[in-house]
C-alpha cells in the first residue's frame, strides 16, 4: 500500500489595504517571513511536496513563493480558481484527483476550508485535531496520511500526524 501525505497549509498573513477586494489582498512582511519559515520547517521534516494546489488568491500565491523560496528546489505549482472560497468537498475533489506519482500533495488555501478539510478526513485525530478545529493560524500547517491512492479520499480516511505554525 503507498502512504501519501497530504498537507494542508493556511495562506500566510494578509495586509487589509482599503480599495482592494479581498482575492487581491498581499502578505504582510510578518507574513512573508512566515511563508519562508514554512518552507523551512516543510524541508526539515522531509515534507517537501511533489504538486501545490493553491487558490488563486494573492495571498495564497504570495505564501507559496515564498516558502518555495525557502524549500530551494522548485516544485510544481497549480493555481486553482476553485480553492479560493471553496467547501471542504472541493478540496478533496481537486486532491483526490493528483497523479497517481505524486506522493506527498500540499494545498494551500483559506480558513474555515483547511481545518474542516482536516476535520473531515481524519478518522479520530485526538489532540491535533481538536487544535485545528479550536484555531488554525494563519501560515498553520496540517499533515495528514493516507494508506492508498488518491482517489481513496474520503470521510475517515486519514490520520492527523502533524500540526504546527512556522514562524519568521
């Protein structure tokens, strides 16, 4: 059986500047060093994905850059109009649907969406999942694994193996 990882990351910090709509909105500089450090800790837990899916929002794109920045080698990235303001269900679709040689899939999108993504895959999850559902930060991280292919995406289907918050 393959083991997958899918991890699940929370745009960075976004600046709020009047005249803008909110898909345009930019990182913050606290956020741009938050994405960096996200990029490191993804490298120094062997976490570094092999295809990013990513809403087309600014600031999703921006968190991206700016951990790839930090990770070195370059990844696949995937801008998907569907993630920004998605359902969990959109989510998993569009996850459920990566090559089969992708074992280790990041997406990186916006709250509520990341922690009920989380919430619906995990079967139990304990004490890491119960911190997503309480508050999952901006530039927060969630890895979850999956025996199996893709397309075995579904409600119980992963375990909860790591959630952290990098910090600049």
């Amino acid at each position: 059986m393959t083991l997958r990882r899918l991890v699940l990351l929370r745009h960075a910090q976004a600046a709020h500047p009047g005249g803008m709509t909110d898909h345009q909105r930019p990182l913050t500089e606290r956020g741009r060093l938050d994405a960096a450090a996200v990029g490191r800790w993804l490298a120094e837990h062997d976490l570094v994905p092999d295809l990013v899916l990513a809403s087309d929002a600014r600031r999703t794109l921006q968190t991206w850059q700016h951990a790839q920045e930090a990770l070195g080698d370059p990844v696949e990235l995937s801008p998907q109009e569907a993630l920004y303001e998605s359902s969990p269900a959109t989510v998993v679709h569009l996850a459920a649907a990566a090559p089969a040689e992708v074992r280790t899939l990041l997406v990186v999108g916006h709250q509520p969406t990341m922690s009920a993504v989380a919430d619906g895959l995990v079967d139990g999850g304990g004490e890491l999942l119960a911190r997503v559902n309480a508050h999952l930060p901006t530039s927060g991280v969630v890895v979850l694994e999956l025996d199996g292919e893709w397309s075995d995406l579904q409600a119980g289907s992963c375990r909860i193996t790591e959630l952290a918050a990098p910090r600049g």
